[in-house]
C-alpha cells in the first residue's frame, strides 16, 4: 500500500511575471544522465554555457556564469561581493525589487542612499546623474524592468556617468534578460545580474551574472581562498573580506575558470536547462524574441481595453512582458484570480505594497507567450469578471486581439 500518491502537478497556463511555463524541450534537458563536475564532458557545457550568456548580455566580458539559487542569489552575489562595508551606495527606488537592493545593501554595511519615484513611474536619466554627483557613490545599484510595478527603467547614460565618478553600476535584469534589449557592454553596465524563470523559460533556480574588468578589479581586492584550498603562501588575512562564502564571486570566478578551483558541487540537472534555455533563445534570435514580446503585449492590451479596463502605470514606460489592470471598483480580485486557477486553469499575480489588492499583474514573458495564452487569459477573465457582476461588452476583448494578430 502507498503511503503517498504518485506526484502529478496540475497543467497551468501561468501568466504571472515569474515563474512562466517552461519549455518542453528544457524539461527534457533536465532529465539527461548527470556527469561529475570535473568531467571533461560537463566542464565543456560550462565553458559552452559561458559563450552563449555572453551573447545574450550582449558583453564581451570574460566572466558570464550561472550563481547556483534563484534570482536573489545573483544579486547578492553581486551586492556582497561589489560592496564594502562603509561603502556609499545610491539607489533609486521606484517599487518593491528597489528596496530589495536597499535591504542587501544594508547588510552589506554600506552607507546607503535612495532616492524615490512614485510607483508606476520611472526616473528620467537626468535625475538619477544629479543625485550621482550630490551623493558622489562608490557603488550605484538599480532595477532594470520592476516587475511589481511593470515599469522599465532607461539605462542609457548612466553608465557613462558612473564612469566619470568612478563608482560601479550593478543592474537587476532578472526580469527583462531575454525578454528586451540588455545592452550590457553599449550601456557600460559593470555587473548585470539575469533570472532564468521569467524570459529565459527555464526553472528557477540558477542566476546568470556577468562583470567587467572594472568589477573584477573590486573583486580580486577582497579575495580569498578557502582555508581548506589554500597553499602555505596564500597571504590572505589582511583584505576586507567579502562577508558570504558561497556568493563570493571571487572564488565562484575561480571554479568557473580553467582552475575549476573547488567552491561548491554544481547543480548539474540546471545547467541542462540553463544551457537548453540559452540554445532556443540564440536559435530564435534576440531581435526576433523581443518582437514577439512586443507583439503578445500589443494584443493583449488591446484586448484588456477593448474590454473596458483600465490599465496601471504610466504607459511611456511599461515593459512589455509585464501587463498591470486596475482592478474594477467593487470587484473581489482575489476571487477572480482564484476563479481564473480552479475554472480555467490560468494564473496571473496580485500585487504588493501600497499596490496589494488595487492591480493585477498579467505575465507575457518567454515560452508563456505565445497567442493561445493571451487569447486564453482574455476569454477567461471575461467570463470571471461577468460571473462577479461586473458589466462589460462580451467577447470584444478577444476579437480585439485577433486583430492584432491578423494584422501580423
């Protein structure tokens, strides 16, 4: 007799900002026979795997590899390896993934300073240079696409400044890699961090990263080697150390390099997926990904307004692969998101903040975009918000979005 069933997750078309459906073919990926992490044969997919994140952070830098956790662990990475403690650190802040960097920075030990916009919005370049030259930081750490607001940040033109003032820029693109340009090298970013479970369609569970020399610099300065690795004239004990083993970029650098110095043991099955993730991107072609963003985004806003919703945020500055709806006075949004799940099989996101409760967030990002998805979430939410008593002209959304789509 079983003392438990046989695990079988639902089937769900997930239209969240993150997590997305995964490509079947990086779930196959998962399944291949794990190889030891010094195999020759795995240490080509590394080496392989580095290739292709430099093409998709659009960088010629030398270090472009995968940090073992989620998303968070990329930025932490980052943030503990590229602050010191007393550093003075600037952040803008226009929703909940800034005062996430604000938090890490923080317990970095850094003197951190922020500078906030309303949600919905975004800074003009102009505004984040000044505060640059009146706080003078050694450290300037921003959100590329906030996807708790659906707001995508401009980062042209302060890289250069952060150049001018010698202070590193460390960009969050969990959110926005693979899904809109990142322009790594062009915006003269020093430390991008990406996420694998939003445009990327594969699990989460590893966060790409990438420096340039300029980080690299910071980051040889506090190195150490592991006690248990060290030779006799290691000569390490001096230097500020970074304050976490495991997200010390210094020694990940070091396994990721032709020294495959010993850090941790390297998630095997995710590197397939990562790999397999990066294969489809490159195979569609990034200018070809991001139109097809813009195109999915295109019929669904259409359709949303076509049904007389209204949608949140300043539109100059919306990401495409995010969509933010007003929920309707009088509407239980909660029990419409639940009636999506159970009836339909669909799953689109709340919010947080001062936002929890007022928005619904609606994911087009990766393999989760594709016409059938975004006709799908249109036909349903109807039938859901006309269930609750809200009046709206029925069937117009999707018939809005099949003009979009007939015009392609």
């Amino acid at each position: 007799m079983k003392r438990f069933e046989d695990l079988s997750p639902s089937l769900r078309c997930i239209m969240t900002p993150g997590p997305v459906e995964v490509d079947p073919r990086v779930l196959r990926a998962m399944s291949y026979p794990v190889l030891g992490q010094f195999d020759p044969e795995f240490t080509d997919i590394m080496n392989e795997t580095m290739g292709m994140l430099r093409e998709l952070f659009a960088t010629s830098n030398q270090w472009a590899f995968p940090v073992d956790g989620t998303s968070r662990s990329g930025i932490e990475a980052a943030m503990v390896s590229l602050i010191s403690p007393g550093d003075r650190v600037l952040i803008p802040i226009y929703g909940r993934f800034g005062h996430l960097l604000h938090e890490i920075a923080d317990r970095c030990g850094a003197e951190v300073h922020t500078i906030e916009k309303e949600w919905g919005t975004v800074f003009a370049q102009e505004e984040i240079i000044a505060e640059m030259r009146r706080v003078k930081p050694d450290v300037v750490a921003m959100v590329h696409g906030e996807t708790s607001t659906g707001r995508l940040q401009p980062l042209e033109g302060i890289g250069q400044a952060c150049r001018e003032m010698d202070a590193l820029l460390i960009v969050d693109a969990v959110a926005t890699i693979g899904g809109v340009p990142v322009e790594t090298d062009a915006w003269q970013l020093d430390a991008v961090i990406g996420g694998t479970q939003k445009c990327l369609s594969v699990p989460s569970g590893m966060a790409p990263v990438t420096y340039n020399k300029r980080a690299e610099d910071k980051i040889k300065s506090r190195k150490r080697v592991e006690r248990g690795l060290r030779t006799a004239d290691a000569g390490d004990e001096d230097i500020a150390v970074v304050r976490s083993n495991y997200f010390d970029l210094g020694m990940l650098q070091d396994y990721w390099s032709p020294l495959r110095l010993n850090h941790h043991t390297e998630m095997t099955s995710m590197l397939y997926a990562l790999r397999e993730g990066l294969r489809l991107v490159l195979e569609e072609g990034l200018e070809e990904r991001f139109a097809r963003h813009r195109l999915h985004e295109r019929a669904l806003v259409a359709g949303l307004k076509a049904m007389g919703l209204q949608l949140y945020g300043d539109p100059g500055c919306k990401m495409p692969m995010v969509t933010c709806v007003v929920i309707p006075e009088g509407v239980n949004g909660e029990s419409v998101r639940s009636m999506l799940l159970d009836s339909f099989g669909i799953e689109i996101a709340s919010s947080f903040g001062p936002l929890k409760g007022k928005i619904w967030r609606i994911g087009t990002m990766g393999f989760s975009c594709r016409g059938n998805n975004v006709l799908r979430v249109l036909g349903a939410l109807e039938a859901a918000l006309l269930r609750h008593g809200h009046p709206l002209p029925a069937g117009l959304g999707v018939q809005a979005a099949l003009d979009i789509y007939e015009q392609v």
